[in-house]
C-alpha cells in the first residue's frame, strides 16, 4: 500500500492563529502523500470561514464542522474515522509546535521500526518559564511511567503519531483532553511501544488562547488510573 499522512488539526476558535498554522503545514515538503483534515468543534469565531477558504484554495485539505461544541477528543475521533491515510497524526491550530518537525516523526514509522511515535517536549533544553502547566505535564508524565511501567516523558504531547491499524483499533471515549491519557494507557496496555523524539515548543499563555484548565489535569490523573485497573 502506497504510503500516505493523514493529518487532523482540530479547530476551536483559533481564527487568529490558524491561517497561519495552515500554511506553514502546507509549505512543509513531506516524503509522501499527505491530506489534512481540518475539524471545527463549533467556533463562534471566523475559523471555519477561514478553513472553507483553505479547503477552496488547496485540494489535499478536507474539513468538517461539528454543529455543537463537543471537545478536542471527539474532534480527533471525527478525523480518525474519516483518515484514509497509513500514518495518522495530530497537528494543533495554535503556534506551540513547529509542523516541519512531523518530518522527523513519520520518518521513524516510515522505516517500518516504529507503529506509534510522540514528539517529547522535555527531551530538549525547555528554556521556557516554568509555571504551572509545566509542572503539571511533567506530574502527569511521571503518574504515567509509575502506574504503567513505561517510561515516557511527555503523555499530553499534540504531536502524537500512529500506524493505522494501531489507532482505527483504538476505542477512542474521551470527548475531551482525557483523549491524551486515554490514548497513551490504550496504545501501552496493547502492548506497543511509544518511540519518544525531541521536539521543539513554544508555549502560549491562557490570554493568548491556550484552553486546557486545571481541572483537565485532574481529569487527566482519573482517565490514567481508570484505564489502568479496568
């Protein structure tokens, strides 16, 4: 089977960041055939006006628009399931991660060595200021290597890339950012191993947009020892 990256970029009201996003994906050189399938989770801003734009301009761009606001785990579940490629990851619409890295991702499941592959924050110089979400990611990495036995260093990473047989196989429930724990214990109880590559990272702030609240983190800590003991 010809090889092809199926990315998903969930959109949820990121109109000030997303054209910008876009093309950088779209300029990245690729080894191999790609789609981008754009999900909008019900923004209430100019995002979907901006993807129809894209989608008319770029032919390789599929998008859909869920008519109720539902969470970036239902989101990643809609672009699962309409994914046609044989690699399959996550891009945000926000600016923290830099897409021509994903290179250097799918490379390693191009060689056939690796089914599923994250990008690792923590495995460069983090020269960032350490607040609370870092702390709270390093937490939820360790909570995960203990309960799991398996060392990982960044669990709640975007960049996260899968064969696709591994991930059509996943029973995705999470509607929100428990899909990051919820993916991570059911990829490592199916036994597969998590190939962790350095990435770089720059962080936005919760007034330049970031969503993730506290709360998800404590969501985060139940979704890890719920799908560990059932």
């Amino acid at each position: 089977m010809k090889e092809k990256l199926s990315l998903i970029i969930p959109v949820y009201n990121e109109e000030d960041t997303l054209e910008d996003i876009l093309f950088r994906v779209i300029k990245v050189k690729f080894p191999i055939e790609r789609e981008i399938i754009i999900v909008d989770d019900c923004s209430k801003d100019k995002s979907l006006e901006k993807i129809k734009k894209f989608a008319e301009m770029h032919k390789e761009i599929k998008y859909f628009n869920h008519t109720e606001n539902k969470g970036k785990g239902a989101v990643v579940s809609t672009g699962i399931k309409n994914a046609t490629g044989t690699i399959i990851g996550i891009q945000d619409s926000d600016l923290e991660y830099n897409p021509e890295e994903i290179v250097f991702l799918i490379k390693q499941l191009l060689d056939k060595k690796e089914k599923v592959v994250y990008g690792s924050r923590f495995l460069k110089d983090y020269k960032y200021k350490k607040n609370r979400f870092y702390y709270g990611n390093r937490f939820l990495s360790l909570l995960t290597s203990i309960i799991y036995f398996r060392k990982i260093t960044d669990m709640e990473t975007c960049y996260k890339f899968f064969r696709r047989e591994i991930i059509k196989n996943i029973n995705l429930e999470a509607k929100r950012f428990d899909m990051e724990p919820e993916i991570t214990a059911k990829i490592i109880k199916s036994g597969y191993r998590i190939k962790e590559i350095p990435i770089s990272y720059n962080p936005r702030t919760e007034k330049q947009g970031k969503k993730i609240k506290t709360k998800d983190g404590l969501v985060a800590v139940w979704t890890l020892f719920k799908w560990r003991f059932i």
